[in-house]
C-alpha cells in the first residue's frame, strides 16, 4: 500500500517544500506505508527527491529524525554534510 502526497503546507502557508516531504516521507515510513508523491510537475523537485531517495536508502527514520532536529538546533546547511549526520 502506498500513501499519496505532495506539498502539504507549501501554498498559503509557505512551507518548505523539501522539509515538508521529508516529514510526510517519515510518517509513512513508520506505519510502514510507501509514497507516492506529486510534485505538480515541479521536475527539478522531483529530480532532487529521487536523489535523496537514493542517497538515504537504508537510513532509518529515526536516525533521519535526529539529524533534521540536529539541523533545527545548529541551522546550517553544512551541518547534515558533516559525516555521519545522516
């Protein structure tokens, strides 16, 4: 079974794209559920999340959860570039 998505919260309410399907990518991967998510024809987006999808395979969710929460509390980009941050 598989959840569908795409950017919940990135409209109106201006949120960041990648974070946001990060988290939903989470949730669904703790209930044990794959995504599909809709980019609305956003290529390089798309491009750019199969390429995570790749580069993350095998890390857990919540090794992943602590990165991102590491990121919140030390916000720079060279942070999850730091070996073993992911």
């Amino acid at each position: 079974a598989a959840v569908a998505t795409g950017h919940w919260g990135c409209g109106a309410f201006l949120g960041n794209k990648e974070l946001k399907a990060l988290e939903q990518w989470m949730a669904a991967s703790a209930c044990g559920m794959n995504v599909v998510y809709t980019t609305f024809g956003d290529k390089a987006f798309a491009n750019n999340l199969n390429d995570l999808a790749r580069q993350l395979q095998g890390v857990t969710v919540a090794r992943l959860w602590s990165a991102l929460a590491s990121l919140a509390r030390h916000p720079s980009p060279a942070a999850l570039r730091q070996p073993g941050a992911v």
